[in-house]
C-alpha cells in the first residue's frame, strides 16, 4: 500500500507521520470492514425474511368451515371426510381429490406413505389448513371439548425422531 503511494507521484514522500496516521487508520477501519460481509448476508436474510411474513400476513384468511364440529354420536366415528377435494391455495390445482376417510372415535392411525405421497396434505385437510374445494371434513368432539378448535392431534416427523410416541402419548 505504501509502495503504491510513494510509486504514483514523485512529491508522494513517506515520513514517519503519515505511516502511523495510516496505519492507525487502517486498524480503526479492519474490524467494521471484516464485518461487512456478514452485515450484507444478514440483511438480505432479513429482507427475505421479511417478505415472507408480509405476504402470510396479508393472506386471505383459511375459512372457518373447512373442518365443522359435530356433537358425538352413537355411530363412534371420530372424523369424516366425505369426498373431499383440497388445495394449497384457491388458484392453485388440488393436491387432494375425492378423498372418503372415516376414522372411528379413539383410534389410532397412522399415515404413511412414499415422499409426496400427499401424507401432510391428508392432515393438512383434517385440521382445515389447507383449501376445501369440496366435501365435507367433520370432526366429532363431546361437549366438554365444545370450545377446542379441533381435537385431533398432529405429531411431525421430527418431533418423533426426538422420542417415541409411546412416551409421548402416556396411553398406548
């Protein structure tokens, strides 16, 4: 650096001031500098960041008879879907078609299947997170339950790979 000031002109003279008052310089200016790139990265990710939760937040709202409560009743099911059609969005093509599903009250059940095999989309539609096309998704609770939105639950994959279901249910 110094070569190249005392290189550019011949009146460039280098004097013990102007080394200390460069290299002081240089010092002040070395943290924030290597600082810099990660400062960039960060703030793109919050840009991005940012942009996502806007576009969620001004989404429309999921309606709130995709999945109707129903009092419990003698037949013992617990969730019906009856000829279901389901999308992600409501331009977007259904990801789910004519879905029949009757699941009797307390049970147990397990969706598994191929990746892409439609199995978050399945319990997305059960807990009326996605779009109802068509159909009719109903959830039977008792009328202690009358006030919970909806009583399934949904155990993801990952939480699973941190215990057993076994330890997490208490019951089977």
């Amino acid at each position: 650096m110094f070569g190249v000031y005392v290189t550019l002109d011949e009146r460039n003279v280098l004097d013990a001031q102007k080394v200390f008052v460069s290299m002081a310089l240089i010092n002040i200016l070395k943290t924030p500098l290597s600082q810099l790139p990660f400062a960039i990265s960060t703030s793109m990710q919050a840009m991005v960041s940012l942009r996502r939760l806007a576009k969620y937040l001004c989404s429309e709202e999921l309606k709130g008879d995709n999945v109707l409560k129903a009092p419990l009743s003698p037949d013992g099911e617990g969730l019906v879907i009856e000829n279901g059609t389901f999308s992600w969005s409501a331009e977007g093509p259904p990801c789910l078609k004519k879905i029949n599903i009757h699941v009797p009250r307390g049970s147990l059940v397990a969706v598994v299947g191929h990746v892409g095999s439609g199995k978050s989309s399945l319990l997305s539609a059960m807990l009326g997170e996605t779009e109802k096309r068509s159909g009719r998704v109903v959830v039977k609770v008792s009328s202690l339950f009358s006030r919970v939105k909806v009583s399934l639950v949904y155990v993801d994959q990952q939480y699973m790979q941190q215990s057993t279901f076994k330890k997490m249910s208490g019951e089977y």
